[in-house]
C-alpha cells in the first residue's frame, strides 16, 4: 500500500500542480541525445529481455537512424515506425505543419504541446529538416525505384583467447570464433538486405536470409519478399514489432511488416507479404477514413527435441548447432503459416482484425509435466484477435482481445487495454491491464508480461513518466501480477508485485564548465521461485560527468539484497567506471574503457554491468562470485561517414573459483578474455 500510495501522490501533484511552460523552458533551439547514450539507456532494461529479442529492436531502430525522415514530407505511416510516437502525437505534428508551414527547425517541436520533453530529445534521432521546405513528395515512378540508394556492409569476429572444454574433447565440431556479416540497401521505395552467421562451434555459416521489400507504391503500401516480421493491434497474436519490457509500455504498437535487419533465427517469416491501403491524408477537421490489408504467408524450418514416436517435444530457440546432438536438431521440423490483416480508421479511431493459421508438419507433443499441460498440442493452430485504438491530443487508448485455436487442446482468450494521458507537457501517466489465460498461446506473440511468453498470467501496471521540477526527470512504474496455472519449477499458482522508481538530475551547465549528471534507480520486485517468495532490492546509483565535448566519465554502483523465507538477507554489488575520449578534433577516433568489480554471493544476487559495446549492439553481462572485468574498446569512423573499424578487448578475472562456466562450456582456468572486431562500410 505505500508504493501505491506513493504513485498516486506522484500523479496527483504532476495533475494538480503542473510546471509552467515558460519560453525560456521550451526554447527554439533543441537538446539531442546521442545514439550511444540512447543505446545506452535501452541496455538498462536489457536484464529482463533476451538478447535477441532487445538486439532486433535496436537494429530496427537503427535503420530507421541511418535513414531519418524528412519531417516536413514524412508520411503519418512512415512516421508511425517509431515506436516513440503516439497516434495523437504524430496527428498533431501533421497539423501543426499543415496549419503554420513546414518546420525550420526541430526546435519547432517544442511548441506542440503533446509533445513531452524526453521524447523532444529523442526525436532528433529519426527526424530532419531538409533545405527544400515546403516541398511536396515526388510521385512513385519506376526510375525512382533504382536512384538514391544508400548500401551498408558490415562483418564482425569474435575471437576467444580460451578454450572451452567442448572444444578440448570434440564436443564442439566447429572453431570457437564468430562471426556475422549482414548486407542492407535502402532508399525511398526500396529495402534489400541479406546475412549470414556462424555461431562459436559451428562449423560453416548456418544462419542465412535476405529480403526485398518495396514501398509507397501507390495503393501498393508495402509488398516484401524473404524473411520478415509482422505485428499488429497490441501484440497478442502478432507482436513481433514490439518490444515486450515493461519499459516500452508507453510506446506505440507499431503496425504492419517490416524485413527482419537482424540475425535472429526464429521467431520470423520467410516467405512474402504485401499491404495495400488508402492515401492516408489528415484534414484539419479531422474527417478522414483509412484502410488497410494485408496478406502474408510463410514456410520456415525450425529446431525441435523429438520424442521416441517422432512428435516433437519442444521448438528449440537457441539456434546453436555445434554438437552432434544440436545438428540432429536441426531443421527437423517445418512450419507452415498463412494470415491476414484489416484495418479501417475513421477520425481519431482504428479497428482491426488479425488472424493467421499455422500447420506443423510434426505433432507438438510437449508432455504430460503439470506445467506444460496446457502447451500447444496436435499439428493445425489458428489465432485470431480484434484491436481498437483511439487516440486525440492528450488521451490515447488501445486494447486487443485474442483467442487461439487448436486441433486437439482448448483454446484461451488473451486481452491487453492500455490508456495513456498526457497530463501536462512534463507529466505523462500509463495504466495497463492485462490477462493471458494459461490456456492461450500464440507462436509470434509479444507483449506487455512478467514472464518470458505472453500466457497464463494476468495484471495490473501504473506508469508515471514526468519532468516534476527543472532538470529533473521521474520515472517510475508499480505492476501487480499473477499466475492461475502453475508455471516450471512451481507446485501452486502464484503472484508478485514490481516496482520501481528512478531519479534523474542534470544541472544546468554554463559555458566551457563540465556538464554533470546523476542518476539513481530502485527496483524492489516479490516474485515466488521453487515455491519460496522471493523479495529483491536493486539499487543503481550512477554518476556522468563531461569534463568537455571530448572525455565522459561514468562511475556506477550497484546493490542486490535478496532474501529466501528462512534465510537471513544476502548482498551482492558491483562498482564499475566507464571512461570514454575522443583522441582527434575531428571525433573520428573514440577510445573507451571500462572497468568493474563485483562480489555477489551467489546467483540469487548477481548484478548487472553495462560495458562499452560495438556499434549496433547491446552489450552488459549479469556476473555472480567475485572477479572483475574490464573492456576496452577503439573505434575510427572516416570523417565523411564511408567506413569504420573498431575493435573491443574484454577480461574476467575471477577470484573465488579455478574455472567459468559448467559442462562442455567450462573454462578450465579463472581468466575468461575475448577479442572483437568489426569492419562497416557505407555508400
């Protein structure tokens, strides 16, 4: 009762005593972050999402980086791709540039008011303001197709100076390096793109796919070919587009298909798709009517553990193929899937529908274990699910209702509501409920969970995001949830409560004096495991100074207290200092280094370090025991954006235990140590 105490005094002064707007408060000119410090933010929350799932999203996020749009032209289906923007808020930007002209500055952006101060920072990632204001979008010819293209290659190797015991004894059949190298072409009307990787053990590259899509052809809104992901309404049936972290609550259900930019090796469709629909226009009176359709089929081969008949047990996800267990894996199954999508607008409303059919050619035969009773059974699987979203000035509210089907087990009702009000520029307030039936499932769901599917689970989430004061930004979340069905490692249904809380302040800095920042975070989250509540304690405490344009420095503290009925508390934390310079005037070459102590008593309590990452990644690692680790990474990028190199050192000591890791992937040794290279080039 006194977290919920505290979010409801939170929203009540954000409501009741808003900050006045003042010209000095919104200037024109404006604040962006970078992208390192933006990727940086996203890892944060990296902990409680895989990393395939958080490295797809920030590659999408990166292409939409490398190809910004032009915020005077940009359409409202182009500008719906970030998933930073509401329904509301991109109206509003169509209408204020309709109303007072095209745009002179980003700055601009201050003055419409559902705009809210973090998002203004973001902004200026994925948007631009050409030269040529006012100018209207050229109509699709066929010569546009092949002019104005944009080709990026790049290839990366991990290389580790150890050896694993599955490599000592033949377990693993291949080398221990990585590597992935990945091809992208973009331009107005054309996406192209292709990769091949090869995981450590591995004997040859058997992860490939490529894709060609083009777009805003017309009624012809995008049409795809290859390997691609598809979500639409709130994710239940097809969430492949969203991000499922209680992070991205607030951000919009990006619509439609996209091509799959990363190296995931599951959970996508391969085969093609295409969407036609209405020219999306905004009258300033609001009388607008929209449609869209969209048809997708699929044939994909998937990974499975087999039964002794043949069925299959479980769809493995791991994607690993280095033993002679894992290649007997391989692709032994095949997936079959075919759907559709409609969706009609009218004014500030959207409904749709989604539907897809699925056909496997094994039987899914998961067990007769108590928590995989209600897991997906037979060969043919259908979802079908109704969405709606309205969405005008300071309110936006979405919802979808999902059921599954299935040729030989029940089928579930999933169903996701969320409202969103901006209360006043500076205070943005979320609440979401949600529930899965244990009997729900859908093979390319993703959505708002506490567990890692979006099944057998229902709850209640508050979100407060708020600038309450000058230079201080509040984020904070309370998510009560439980579970009906027992899940893996559970006797009894379940509940458990999440929150958290984080404070950030930036003082104003005057000119050639260094900049500072502070940062502290809480998590306190009551979840049962093996029976036993659990309570955990994070704290973040983080501090960012910039002596200059050329040096940051970060210095992070973090503690994990958890505690087992029974047991007296034990504690784990870590101290880890980030150092990044840049060596040339002209920002070309940027070294950083990191280095981090932990001590943690066990897994329980293990702690989270972010460290320098290679560009396009994600990287932070969760430790448990006692070591250190240290990363150094130097990256050069030639002055006009053509190529860039870097590589990334990385060590871990550590000093309660003579080897890392158990079984085939033991290091026979304390010492753990990796090199990293990454060549990109763009034209």
């Amino acid at each position: 009762m006194t977290l919920l105490s505290l979010l409801t005094f939170l929203c009540v002064v954000g409501i009741t005593e808003p900050k006045k707007d003042t010209d000095d408060d919104f200037r024109m000119s404006y604040e962006s972050v970078s992208w390192d410090d933006f990727v940086q933010s996203l890892s944060y929350d990296a902990e409680t999402t895989t990393n395939e799932s958080w490295q797809d999203y920030l590659l999408g996020l990166e292409q939409l980086h490398t190809n910004p749009l032009d915020i005077n032209t940009a359409t409202p289906e182009e500008m719906a791709l970030i998933p930073f923007l509401t329904a509301g808020q991109i109206e509003d930007i169509q209408a204020y540039i309709h109303l007072d002209g095209p745009m002179k500055t980003l700055g601009e952006l201050a003055l419409i008011p559902s705009i809210d101060t973090e998002t203004r920072r973001i902004l200026p990632l994925f948007f631009y303001v050409s030269d040529k204001r006012g100018k209207i979008k050229n109509t699709t010819g066929f010569k546009s197709l092949f002019t104005d293209h944009r080709h990026t290659i790049d290839t990366r190797f991990d290389i580790p100076l150890y050896r694993r015991k599955g490599f000592q004894t033949g377990y693993y059949k291949g080398d221990p390096v990585y590597n992935r190298t990945r091809y992208n072409m973009s331009s107005s009307h054309v996406l192209a793109g292709a990769h091949m990787e090869k995981d450590a053990g591995e004997r040859w590259y058997d992860s490939y796919g490529a894709y060609l899509m083009l777009k805003d052809l017309g009624i012809v809104r995008n049409v795809i070919f290859g390997d691609y992901r598809t979500g639409w309404g709130e994710g239940l049936v097809m969430g492949a587009r969203s991000l499922s972290s209680k992070s991205g609550m607030m951000n919009s259900s990006t619509q439609g298909i996209r091509p799959m930019t990363g190296t995931g090796e599951t959970g996508y469709m391969r085969g093609a798709a295409i969407t036609l629909g209405s020219d999306i226009q905004y009258p300033v009176n609001g009388n607008r009517i929209t449609w869209q359709t969209t048809v997708f089929a699929s044939y994909n081969l998937l990974d499975a553990t087999l039964n002794n008949d043949g069925t299959a047990k479980t769809i493995v996800t791991t994607g690993y193929h280095r033993s002679e267990n894992e290649i007997l894996k391989k692709n032994n199954t095949s997936a079959t899937v075919v759907g559709a999508h409609a969706q009609l607008g009218f004014r500030h409303f959207t409904f749709g529908a989604t539907g897809y059919w699925q056909h496997f050619n094994r039987r899914l035969s998961p067990g007769n274990e108590k928590y995989r009773q209600w897991y997906p059974r037979g060969n043919d699987f259908g979802n079908i699910g109704l969405s709606a979203a309205y969405s005008r000035y300071r309110w936006t509210a979405s919802g979808e209702v999902a059921y599954n089907l299935s040729s030989e087990s029940q089928g579930g009702i999933a169903a996701l509501g969320k409202v969103i009000y901006l209360a006043t520029r500076n205070w943005k307030l979320g609440l979401a409920g949600r529930y899965y039936s244990h009997k729900y499932y859908s093979f390319y769901s993703s959505s708002i969970s506490e567990g890692s599917e979006t099944r057998n689970e229902s709850g209640i989430m508050l979100r407060v995001e708020a600038t309450p004061w000058r230079n201080w930004t509040l984020t904070s979340y309370l998510d009560f949830f439980s579970d009906y069905w027992p899940r893996y490692q559970m006797t009894h249904s379940s509940n458990g409560q999440d929150f958290m809380i984080e404070a950030r302040w930036k003082p104003d800095s005057k000119a050639n004096s260094a900049k500072h920042e502070l940062a502290l975070r809480y998590n306190m989250k009551r979840k049962e495991s093996n029976d036993v509540m659990i309570p955990h304690h994070r704290i973040r405490l983080q501090w960012t100074v910039e002596p200059g344009d050329r040096c940051k420095l970060q210095t992070t503290g973090n503690l994990h207290i958890a505690t087992r009925t029974g047991e007296n508390g034990k504690v784990g934390f870590s101290v880890s200092e980030n150092i990044k310079a840049v060596l040339l005037r002209n920002k070309s070459m940027i070294l950083t280094v990191m280095g981090a102590y932990f001590d943690t008593p066990d897994y329980l309590t293990r702690v989270y370090v972010y460290e320098p990452a290679l560009w396009n990644s994600i990287s932070g690692t969760t430790y448990f025991g006692q070591g250190i680790r240290t990363v150094a990474g130097l990256r050069y990028t030639h002055h006009r954006g053509h190529w860039m190199i870097e590589g990334r050192y990385s060590l871990t000591k550590m000093f309660d235990r003579d080897y890392i890791a158990s079984g085939e992937d033991m290091i026979p040794g304390n010492i753990k140590n990796d090199i990293s290279l990454q060549i990109r080039f763009t034209i």
